[in-house]
C-alpha cells in the first residue's frame, strides 16, 4: 500500500548516514550481529510490538543477525522499559528498543527520571496515520455523530488509546481544540496494552478508540470496529480524514529502534548498517504494506537531531493543550 509520506523533514540529513550504512555493507560492517536483545517497552499486540518483531524478522531475512531475543516490559508509556534498558543494556552492542512518538510524549507528560538523551539513536523506521474507531454497534455512525456526542458533554465520551502523552492522547486533544471543546475536558482512558484496548473497544466498555491503522485494520475489515476518520491528509483505505470532514487536524506517528548507552561509534554505525540492511529486504517491505506503514528511514545523527527537535515539538503540544502540568 502506498501512502503519503510524512516526517519528510530532516530526510536529507540522513543520506549521508544512508550512504555510510551503505559502505559498511560493502565492507562486511554489517555482518551477521550475535544473538540481539530486543527490548519492545510496551504489552504485546500494539504497535511497537508488531514493529519490534517485523525489523528483527528482516534482520533475520538479511542475514544480518543470527538470532533475535524480545522481552516485552510495558508501562508508562514505554519509560518503564526504558528505564531497565537503560540500566541493564549498558555497552552492548547487540541491544536494541524500539520506542518512538509515544514515548517522548510520555516522558514529557509523566516528568521521566529516564529519557532519550540516555540512549543511542540508531533509526527512525516508520511513520503511521491513526484511526478514530468506535464499536460496531455504536449509536455513533459518523465522525459528525460522535462530534456532537462530545461537544454537548464531553466528560460521556471516553477516547481509548495508548500512554497517557503518546500520539493517541495527543490526537484527542487536537480533535478536541479544533471542535472548539477545551482539551483539557477530554475524558482520556489510557490502555494497559494493545490487546486489551481491542477488547475494551469491541465490547462497547469505551465509546471511541485511537491507535495506529494498521493495529486495527483487521478488526475493521472484519467488521468488530467502525472507523470514522483518520489522521492522514487525505482518505486512506476508504476511511475519510479528519481534515475532509472538516476537522483541521493531521497527526502521523513515527516509530524508531534505539541502542544502548554506552555503546562505541562504531558500535553504532554497525547496527545502522544492519537496520538499514533489513530495511531493504523483502521482509521488511512486506511489513509496510501489511500494517500501511510509511518508510521514513532516518540514521544516526540525524536521528538523534530528529528526536531532539521532535520532543521540544510534543513538549509545545502537550502544553498548549493543557494536558502537561
């Protein structure tokens, strides 16, 4: 599936980086890494997850690590796992966690002890629109519908999504502020996991949830959620955009794979070679498509840039809705 690229900026940045990865590859920099520790700082089932296990899949099929070890550590946002990375994975060169929008939302929100400056960006990987959902038998049949729910009592209309902070969080309350609700009203139910925020949508315990498309497609295709808008410019797989229906807000949510702390240049420029090796194989463009992905390969140092520039933009956010106290 094609979509429409998003957080384009900074791209030019990164082609020295690509070409760098490149000539490591042709130098054998990228041979196969050991065993890969994969910290994935969330529930299975959600977002991370599914990217965490999609990028060592295609390492795998580019023969670029020769085993891959995950361990799931959710809460908080991610910064629970953080937080255990960053004490545990010390130095090491074959660690790796995922992490992205979400948790830099997270950290600013929850005031972090750990954050992104402790650990060593590798690369950004992908960009995703997110959907609006709501249970199939919900009296709210269009994004107009659960609107005017909103707008006459926000506090009845519960928007299910991830971390407290994250992307999902965040488009609720641009959703809120551009209806003329004050954001701060937004009766926000954060999810323990990916799994459990599908189970609390389909049985009707929440009126409305967020996540990224591709982690509900197939609850709408198979008829369990309805969707009503997403966060893209434009229509994307038949759903019509928030913007479209006259709700001026476009939201993408990126996701990128850390190192550890501690670890060497070189160190670093290895597993570039290695992420931006898996991200050429077929695996990986298999994973795109699949989950409606956005490729928005990013590396090293201007990654890191980036993410410092990314996390004053949700700090700016998240205080202008009034969701940062």
């Amino acid at each position: 599936m094609t979509l429409t690229r998003t957080l384009v900026r900074g791209a030019r940045r990164g082609v020295t980086l690509a070409v760098l990865a490149g000539s490591l590859l042709a130098a054998g920099g990228a041979a196969a890494l050991d065993n890969v520790k994969m910290m994935i700082p969330a529930n299975p089932g959600g977002g991370w997850d599914q990217t965490g296990r999609a990028l060592a899949a295609a390492m795998q099929s580019a023969k670029v690590a020769q085993s891959v070890q995950f361990e799931n550590k959710g809460g908080a946002a991610g910064t629970i796992g953080l937080a255990q990375f960053v004490n545990s994975a010390k130095g090491d060169p074959n660690a790796l966690m995922m992490g992205g929008m979400v948790m830099v939302g997270g950290i600013e929100l929850q005031k972090s002890p750990v954050n992104l400056t402790m650990v060593t960006p590798i690369a950004r990987l992908t960009s995703e629109y997110l959907v609006v959902v709501v249970p199939a038998n919900s009296p709210y049949k269009t994004m107009a519908d659960l609107v005017a729910a909103f707008k006459a009592d926000p506090g009845k209309v519960s928007w299910h999504g991830g971390s407290a902070g994250g992307s999902d969080h965040i488009l609720a309350g641009l959703i809120a502020r551009a209806v003329g609700v004050d954001p701060s009203k937004v009766n926000y139910v954060a999810a323990k996991g990916g799994g459990d925020q599908v189970a609390n949508i389909v049985g009707g315990h929440v009126t409305a949830g967020i996540a990224g498309l591709g982690e509900f497609a197939e609850h709408i295709k198979g008829g369990r959620m309805r969707a009503l808008a997403v966060s893209a410019p434009a229509k994307e797989e038949g759903i019509p955009s928030l913007k479209e229906q006259g709700i001026d807000v476009v939201l993408g949510n990126w996701r990128g794979v850390f190192g550890a702390p501690g670890i060497t240049v070189a160190q670093r420029d290895a597993l570039v070679a290695a992420v931006k090796a898996a991200t050429e194989s077929a695996s990986w463009k298999e994973s795109l498509a699949k989950y409606g992905w956005d490729p928005v390969f990013l590396a090293g140092d201007a990654y890191q840039a980036f993410v410092e520039e990314d996390t004053k933009r949700i700090a700016g956010i998240l205080t202008s809705l009034g969701l940062k106290k």
